[in-house]
C-alpha cells in the first residue's frame, strides 16, 4: 500500500481525514472524523470504564488521531494510560501534519505533542507525560499475538468491504487473547457477521447507537 497516493479530504464536521484511491476508502467516516472517533473510541470506549490506569492497544494507529483524543483525555481526568498503536503502513510525517486535528484538542501543547507521537522511533515505549506513555509497533494485524494485557482495545481497522479477513473469526481470537478479563473492544463497525464472529470466540457483545451516519457500532466484553 503506498500511502503516499493518499488524498487529504475534509469530513462533515470540519475535520480531515484520508482517501486511499486505490480503494476507494477512507481512514474516518466522511460524517465527521472527529466525532466519531470521539463518539466510538472515547465515549464508549474510554469512559466506559472508571479505572485510574488503563491499557489500550489500538488496531489501526493510522493519522493518529486516537491516539491524540485519549491522550487528551488522559490529561482532563488525570488517568494514566498506557497506549499501545499497530499500524502495518505508516502515514509519514509530512502527509500526517496537514491533518488539522490539533486544532481540535483544547490543551496548550496539542501540536507538538502529535508531532512527537508521529516522529518518535517505531518499537520504543516512550513517556509522553506524567499521564500517557506510547509505543507504535508495524506490522500486519495477522501477526499480533499478544497475552491477555490490555484493559481495552480500539479496533479501527480498515472496513470490511476492501479488508474482510480483518474482521473475521481469527483475528478476534486475537483480540480476545490479548484483553484481560474484564477488557473491552470498541469498534465502529455494526455488520451481523462481525457480531456474530465476536461471539464465536466468547465476547459478550452489545449493540450501541453508532456515530454520525451510522445507526449502530460494536462493544465487546470480555468475561469475568
């Protein structure tokens, strides 16, 4: 995938996203990139749990974008999280810094802190703050394999009209092995089959009211 190809396009609430040609698919719904990340991996994914420290893993660190929402969230409830992004094809910097997103985050130091988040080494944790540690690891979704280790999961792969093994019984093996019991998997896809694929391997799953331009998405528990 050359993500260099790839167009900057503005969504319905102001914010930008990304356009792949080649398939003809966005990173964000063209509905508004911010509300729904903010919509799906913040408000049901984030505060949908009330412990101090939190350990995400993000499938599909893409932009960004994620990641900067819930470090700032981090900041205004003064939880520590600890983040950890999979991404297989990178965006390089000089595409990711004409996303505006910054601009939306109300925290002095928004800018430079998705700048490190970008231009930091791949495979190193990093302390971003007294609140919020990072490490980005590239590879393909396929390869994960992780121990049970994680509060919550954001799965924001890409869709699975042009990615349809993304979301299929294999890769939520993945994602329920690496949860901990308890772990919670948000995502904004709402597909019977994916719901039907999550329950296969043990989550208890609920439907929720969706983002803009979507009647429903996905929360996944992990049982005690």
């Amino acid at each position: 995938m050359d993500v260099r190809q790839h167009q900057i396009q503005p969504t319905a609430d102001g914010s930008n996203t990304l356009f792949m040609p080649g398939l003809g698919e966005t990173y964000h719904s063209k509905h508004g990139a911010l509300q729904e990340a903010l919509h799906v991996f913040i408000q049901a994914g984030f505060h949908a749990t009330t412990t101090e420290s939190l350990r995400i893993l993000e499938i599909g660190w893409g932009t960004g974008l994620n990641a900067l929402l819930t470090w700032a969230e981090a900041h205004k409830t003064q939880r520590k999280v600890s983040y950890t992004g999979i991404e297989a094809y990178p965006v390089p910097w000089d595409l990711a810094q004409t996303m505006n997103y910054p601009q939306w985050v109300d925290i002095d130091g928004s800018a430079e802190l998705f700048e490190q988040m970008h231009l930091m080494p791949w495979g190193e944790k990093q302390e971003l703050d007294a609140h919020f540690s990072l490490e980005k690891q590239q590879m393909l979704f396929e390869e994960i394999r992780f121990d049970p280790q994680f509060d919550m999961i954001y799965f924001d792969a890409f869709g699975a009209r042009v990615q349809p093994w993304l979301w299929e019984q294999p890769i939520f093996e993945k994602m329920y092995a690496a949860l901990v019991d308890g772990g919670v998997l948000v995502t904004y896809a709402a597909k019977g089959s994916v719901r039907r694929a999550m329950i296969e391997v043990g989550f208890l799953v609920e439907r929720l009211p969706g983002p803009p331009g979507k009647r429903e998405m996905l929360r996944a528990i992990k049982p005690i």
